[in-house]
C-alpha cells in the first residue's frame, strides 16, 4: 500500500467554507485559530488558514477563486444546481442535458434494434417485455455508477491539490517527499493554479478511473486494450451494414423510378462505392474533438429511428397486408433459442463508452443533471426497443426474422425511405464508436507519471456515496496514484483518428461479415464496461461506506461475469455446431 502522507490543516478557499465543519488534523496539529504557522519543507514559515475562519476573514480568498484561473466566468446557477459557486470547477463544459441525451441514446441505438421482434418470439411476448426491460435497468445502473466514480477523478476546486511527480511512491524519498509540509510555491500554487493546474484539467475516463481504483498495470492496460477492440470492432460492422445494404436500397428505390431498369454491373451496385462515399461524410465527423460537437448527428440519427417506429407500429396498427403468413404467437416459451436471444437485449443497451465524454463535458454536471441524462437515454432506448419488439412480433408471429424491416415489402417507397434510415442511423453512429476508440488508444500508448496528490484540506472522512453530496465534499486521505497526464497532441489526434478510419475502410472492403468475431468481442467488451468495471470501480473507491450501495455494484460486476461466462460459452456452443453441420 502506498504510504500516507501526513495532514496538515484546513485550507479555506472562500467564504462559503466558514459554514462548514472545520478539518480535523491527524497530526496533532488541528488549527485552534485563523491561521496556524508551519514550517514548510524548505524550513520555511508556513501559514494555513483554518476553517473556523469568519465570512470577513475569508473574503480576500474568495475574491481571489473567483478572479482567479478557475472560473471561465460568473456563476450562474440553475434551480437544480445545489453546489456553492466555489465549488464549480473548470471540469464543467458546455454541453446541455439535451445533448448529452442525444449522443447517449444513439450510442444505445443502432441496428441492434431490428433485432428486437425476433427475441421476443423466441421467449414470448411477456417474458421479452421483462426481459427488456431488466436489460435496461441493469445498464442504467451501471452508468449510474460510473456517473459516482467520474466525481472522484480530479477534485472539486475546494479540495485543490500539490503534486509530488517522478517519485516511486514505494520508495523511501517519496515517503519523506509526501509526510512533509507543503512548500511555500505548493500553496501557492494551491491558492491561484493558474492554467496549467493537473487536478482541474484532468478528464474523467476509464483509464483515469481504473488509475484510480487499481492503479498502473496490466488490468488497466487491458480495460482499455478490450474498450479500444470492442469500439474498433463495432465501427467496422457499421461500415459493413453500409456496404451491404446500400445496393438492396438502390434496387428497391429503382422500383419507384419512371425507368425502373438498373443493370446489375452498375456501379451504384457496388457496394464498396457506397462506403466511400459514406466515409466521405463521416470521416471528417469524426475528426471532432468533442463529444458535444456530434449532437446534431445524433439528433438526425434519432429522428430516422423515430421513423422506423412510426412504420412498424403503422404496419400493425393499420393491418397493412406483408405479403408474408402470420406465425403463432406465444405469451411465453422456453427452448434453445430463448437462451440465444439472450445476449441480443443485454448488449443492446451498451453505451459505458461515452459515458465519461458526457460527464466531462456536461455544464454544471451535478449528479442530478447526470441522473436526468442517464434516465432519459436508457428510458428512451426501453421505450424504442419494447414497442419494436411488441408490435413487430404481434405483426409476424414466430416467422419474423432477425431484421424485421426486410419482412416489409421492398416495393413500398415508405419501406424503402426506412431502410434507407437505418443506413443513415449506423453511418452517424460510427464517430461515436471513433471517439472511445482513440482515447483509449492514446491512453495504451502514453506513459504514466507517478503523483501524489495531497488534498487540503485533509481528515479522516470518507469518500461519500450520498446522492444529494454533489461534489463529493468528504475529502479523502492523500493517496499515491499513478496518472496518465499527457494531453493528446494534435498530431498524435490526427494520426490516431486516421489510423481507425483508414484501417476500418480496408477490412470493411475486404469482408462481407464480422458477426461471430463481435459475438466474441461484444461477449467480453461490453460486458468490462457495462457491467463489470461499474461494480468494481464504484465498490472499490466506496467500501468504506456503509450504504448498501456498494453490494448492488459488487453484485452488478458478478452479474457481468456470469453474463461474460454464459455468452462465451454459448459462442463456443455456436461455433462448434455450425462446423459440425458444414462438415
């Protein structure tokens, strides 16, 4: 374990803190008046100001916040925003609730979607809703989690750190370096932390959440290694339902053209040309730094699986005719394909990714505002997927296939302008599947620094779990950690972004399908991130609390591994009975 520094006091950053309990000192040293004089590990004569210090006493440090390099501006507080305007950091974006909403709910929602009516057949009809559902709840939970742990990467401004870099926290100049009073350029740097200050630059993220809980090694290369695969994997299968449906499109919108006749060597036939021409409108989409800047994407993404709603729910509704015969339908049924159709609803929900991007970049991201983000997104994708899967089994029966829209007639220009929206749909959603991508990506191939973090000031409280505590007041012991510090370069952003697209154009030319390789990588990969690393980083950084908060997470992070073990296994299952069949 690494060593505990010694604390030295309580440091009052405005004049909010006057109402606060003051901070217990472990030393012995606890502060009995306005300020108590240190000596510095210098051996200079240090001063602390204590939090018993009066409104009067403590005007000067809060002009000096609120003048300082840590406000972008005036505080503006909106009626749910509960935090004291000294605790508004410049972790904070811009982004409204809105945004984050759109890109979330169109992480959730992709092709998976149409897959939807097939799994309620195979477990019937009330069994699908629970089962629906569940799934949901189970993710909402884990971003929830995730959500709590993001607060605990870089402190709230009135907690601000010193920083004790390029030590070895086991060794013995870094204990010496940690249990020493703060220097003199230390509080300074604490009282004005100008632009280049870590703490309130640093993003929250898997890795720097990982780096936080299990701290430098091959887990949290690994995390990332499996986040990286998992978004890489998933971005190529959008290219390739480009690729492949493309030419059905151009075949069925043919049918509606005065000179319906299209030879079939033409190259609007060809789908590699439509993924170049796709390619040609996300890639520099994807290029966008920010999550915030691809909302209006999303929206249009939305908008084209509202339209799909609308068809399938018309179809049923009005009884339009399908040219197919209607199979049974059952209220509930088990066999072996009620166990595969598992997975479909579990991993229809995974969106952990960008999870932390939305926390990041959310204004005033209390977590009130990031319950309402967490809440609307999952809601919204239940809603989509039940309605989808009710009315489209009730409209098929058992004999609905996998894709319910290439159940509808192709000669329908209301079918045809459908497909052609999910094609839009999967093609927007690629640079949301870029933007984890690189960042995890950057994170594997950047090196980390050794950091100790001194929060002042400093007690014996806990990290809190409770839900109204915003901004995690409850400051924690200092701790060694290991942090990946390095901003990404512009070059490095440029070459990593182009390095995915272009890989992902070349093996999207090459093969027509990857759907047992992502059976695999979405068994392991989304499971890490929806389910596992939730519960394990939310019960790791909170054990000491009582709430039974942390048994659901631990629970969450078995039900994961059991969720991991069931779908390799039945991966395997799959696999070895389409060989023994081909054989």
């Amino acid at each position: 374990m690494p060593p505990k520094a010694a604390s030295y006091g309580t440091l009052t950053p405005s004049a909010s803190s006057s109402s606060r309990p003051a901070g217990k000192a472990n030393g012995g040293m606890a502060a009995s008046s306005s300020s108590s004089s240190l000596l510095n590990r210098h051996g200079e004569d240090q001063t602390l100001v204590d939090s018993s210090a009066s409104h009067t006493d403590s005007t000067e440090d809060d002009d000096l916040d609120r003048s300082g390099s840590l406000y972008d501006g005036p505080v503006q507080r909106d009626h749910d925003d509960d935090r004291e305007p000294w605790q508004i950091t410049r972790r904070q974006g811009k982004a409204s609730v809105t945004s984050g909403v759109s890109n979330l709910a169109n992480t959730i929602i992709g092709s998976g979607a149409l897959a939807f009516p097939s799994a309620f057949a195979s477990m019937g009809l009330i069994p699908g809703i629970f089962s629906c559902a569940f799934s949901g709840m189970t993710s909402a939970f884990g971003l929830y989690l995730l959500s709590r742990c993001a607060r605990q990467v870089g402190r709230p401004a009135h907690y601000k750190s010193i920083t004790v870099e390029g030590k070895d926290p086991h060794s013995k100049d870094f204990e010496e370096s940690a249990s020493l009073p703060p220097s003199t350029e230390d509080l300074e740097h604490v009282a004005n932390p100008g632009h280049d200050d870590h703490l309130n630059k640093q993003e929250a993220s898997f890795n720097s959440v990982a780096l936080l809980t299990f701290g430098q090694g091959w887990a949290t290369r690994c995390f990332d290694a499996a986040i990286a695969i998992k978004c890489f994997g998933v971005s190529i299968s959008y290219l390739i339902i480009v690729k492949t449906l493309m030419p059905q499109i151009i075949i069925s919108f043919s049918h509606h053209l005065p000179h319906e006749t299209i030879s079939p060597d033409s190259m609007w036939l060809d789908g590699r040309l439509w993924l170049l021409l796709s390619m040609a409108i996300v890639g520099p989409i994807s290029f966008l730094k920010r999550l915030d800047s691809l909302r209006f994407t999303s929206q249009i993404a939305l908008a084209s699986v509202a339209y799909l709603v609308v068809i399938v729910v018309g179809w049923w509704a009005m009884g339009i005719p399908t040219g197919r015969e209607k199979g049974p339908i059952e209220l509930a049924r088990f066999d072996r394909s009620t166990l595969g159709v598992f997975p479909v609803q579990v991993f229809a929900y995974t969106c952990a990714q960008n999870l932390f991007p939305v926390f990041n970049e959310l204004e005033k991201n209390t977590q009130r505002r990031m319950n309402k983000v967490i809440v609307t997104s999952i809601g919204s994708a239940i809603a989509t997927y039940e309605v989808l899967g009710i009315t489209g089994y009730l409209t098929f029966g058992r004999g609905v296939s996998s894709n319910v829209i290439s159940m509808y007639p192709y000669t329908s220009l209301a079918i045809s302008i459908a497909q052609l929206g999910i094609v839009l749909l999967v093609a927007l959603s690629y640079p949301l599947q870029c933007h984890p991508c690189r960042a995890c990506l950057h994170h594997l191939t950047t090196g980390w620094s050794t950091s100790t973090h001194q929060a002042l000031p400093t007690n014996e409280g806990e990290l809190s779990d409770s839900e109204n505590d915003d901004d995690d007041e409850a400051p924690r012991k200092p701790v060694a950690t290991w942090v990946n510090s390095a901003e990404m370069s512009r070059t490095k952003f440029i070459g990593l972004t182009s390095g995915i697209i272009v890989c992902g154009m070349i093996i999207a030319m090459i093969i027509d399908e990857l759907e047992t390789v992502l059976a695999f990588v979405g068994s392991t990969g989304s499971t890490i991130i929806s389910f596992i690393l939730p519960g394990l980083f939310y019960f790791s950084l909170f054990r000491s609390q009582s709430s039974r908060m942390k048994y659901g997470a631990l629970a969450l992070a078995v039900y994961g591994m059991c969720v991991m073990v069931f779908c390799l296994s039945f991966n395997v299952y799959k696999l070895a009975t389409h060989k023994a069949i081909s054989h």
